[in-house]
C-alpha cells in the first residue's frame, strides 16, 4: 500500500480512473458542467469544456453524463487522436452499435445518420457525442463536427 494512502486510511486510489461516478466527490464546476450540458442537449447545441492538464474535465464529463439514463439519452463516446476523418466516423458508428468493414466516408457518415435517426424517432432517445481530448484531433475533423 503506497504511502499517502495507509496515512489517510484509503482502501484504494482515491484518484483512479476506474472509480465509480457514484463514489466521486460531487464538486461546483462537475454540477455546472452537467447544467452545461442539460442546456446544450435541450438546444440540440455544440459545446466545448476547456481547461488545465489535471483540472477535472474529464472526470465532471464522467460523472455528468452518468446522471442521465440510457433509455433517455444515447451517449455517443470517444476519445480524441490524430487519426484520419474516416476511423472518426468508424469510431462513431461503432458506439451507436453499427459496424460497417468500409473506408468510405459517405457511407460512413450515411450509417451514423441513419443511427442516430433510428434513436431518436423510434428509441425517442436524444443522442449526445462526447469527445474527451478533442484538442488531439485533426483540423479536417473538427470541420465536420457540424
């Protein structure tokens, strides 16, 4: 046991990534971060979080988007990199559970559409695309986040 924790008397990581969002001490800016949200979900809007290396943002989105429920919002989730237009839109389609073994980008974005489509007229879900580390993307996909 390292430590930091022995003296404070933690049985785990008080840090770790893999805790629960449940277990997270519930701070001002994770609350305004979900009040964010709420908002631009509500306007079907684009936002951005921005902030330090190690200020929360990650962990205020994590926790944030486990207060909404599955059947109401559909969690599109993906982590930011310097990949091609065409492995975003991969990414995309496999979190709303379509795989397609193709590199073109129309019937990539094609099949997205048509999910995001299905979850909302017949799952009457809202969807939200969460990109963590988007400042790792490439110019030509933050163009087509639109």
């Amino acid at each position: 046991m390292s430590n930091h924790r022995s003296f404070f008397g933690f049985k785990r990581e008080p840090f770790a990534e893999d805790l629960e969002p449940g277990n997270l001490l519930k701070l001002p800016g994770m609350v305004s971060a979900k009040e964010r949200l709420d908002y631009t979900l509500e306007l079907g809007g684009v936002m951005a979080l921005s902030g330090e290396v190690g200020s929360g943002k990650s962990t205020s989105i994590r926790w944030a988007l486990s207060q909404y429920h599955p059947s109401q919002v559909k969690i599109v989730k993906c982590v930011g990199n310097g990949g091609p237009l065409t492995e975003f839109y991969k990414n995309l389609c496999w979190e709303m559970g379509v795989d397609l073994p193709t590199q073109s980008r129309s019937k990539l974005i094609r099949a997205f559409q048509e999910a995001v489509v299905d979850a909302v007229r017949n799952k009457r879900q809202k969807v939200m695309v969460v990109v963590d580390e988007a400042g790792l993307l490439r110019a030509e996909v933050f163009t087509e986040m639109h």
